[in-house]
C-alpha cells in the first residue's frame, strides 16, 4: 500500500485517516483478502438436576479486522513516509495517559472508527543503502465505535 498510483490497480483504492492529525493515506495496492472477528462471551449456569451446566449470553466482546499491507516502491522517502503513518498509531511512543489516536477505516463494505491492536512488519527487500524498497506489514484492527 503505497499513496501515489491512483491509475494502478483497483477502481477504489481503501484509505486510513488518523482522526489526530487529519491526515490521509491511500492504499495503492487493496489487500486481497481480509479476516473479520467478533468475540462472543458465554457464563456457564449450573442448573441443579443436570449433568451439564447450562450456558446464558454475557455480552459481546472486541469486534476486529485483520489484512496485510504492501509497499513496494524504489522511492524510499514514499516507503518511509507511509510506514511512519503506520507506525503513529502505536502507543510505544506517546505518554502513558495519552491514548493512541484512532482511524477512520474505508474499504469497500469495511468501515468505522478504529485502533491498531497489532503490528508486524517484514523488510522484504532493501535497496544498495539497506533502505526498504518492498514491506510487508501485517494489521489488526480493533473496532471502537
């Protein structure tokens, strides 16, 4: 997923907004597939008589979004500059009290207001000065409105 490249690839490209600073990026190349996951929370009730417990609906849990992210571009500053809007959702770098900021998620029938729950990144290609020419990262995100 890179910014430039509108006329590649997919008709409508998915885009992050970080709801902090405004800023937008555009995926240049749409994941190709995705995972969505909603927790459900069960109580087990021992019912007297039964040699089973019975089981009552305690309440829904964190619904998630999970997909893998390319860039692949020989401009290592576009690399960059997308990767460090990745990366400031994270909550390693900011004050303990001060909540990451959240993302507006567009992409096709995907959408709302979420945080980045988990991040992996794999440098899958350097150039001759070891910067990274072709990442891949894989999110999930984590629904909060």
């Amino acid at each position: 997923m890179v910014i430039k490249g509108d006329n590649m690839g997919a008709r409508y490209k998915g885009r992050i907004k970080n709801l902090e600073t405004g800023e937008i990026k555009r995926f240049l190349y749409n994941p190709s597939d995705y995972n969505e996951n909603k927790e459900i929370e069960y109580e087990p009730i021992n019912a007297p008589g039964s040699s089973m417990p019975k089981f009552e609906y305690a309440g829904g849990g964190a619904r998630t979004v999970s997909f893998n992210l390319f860039l692949y571009s020989h401009d290592v500053d576009e690399n960059k500059e997308f990767i460090d809007f990745i990366e400031a959702f994270l909550p390693e770098d900011r004050v303990q009290f001060d909540p990451p900021p959240k993302m507006l998620l567009a992409y096709g029938n995907l959408g709302g207001k979420f945080l980045l729950s988990r991040y992996d990144k794999r440098v899958l290609r350097v150039n001759e000065i070891l910067q990274p020419i072709h990442v891949e990262m894989d999110i999930e995100l984590t629904r909060v409105e």
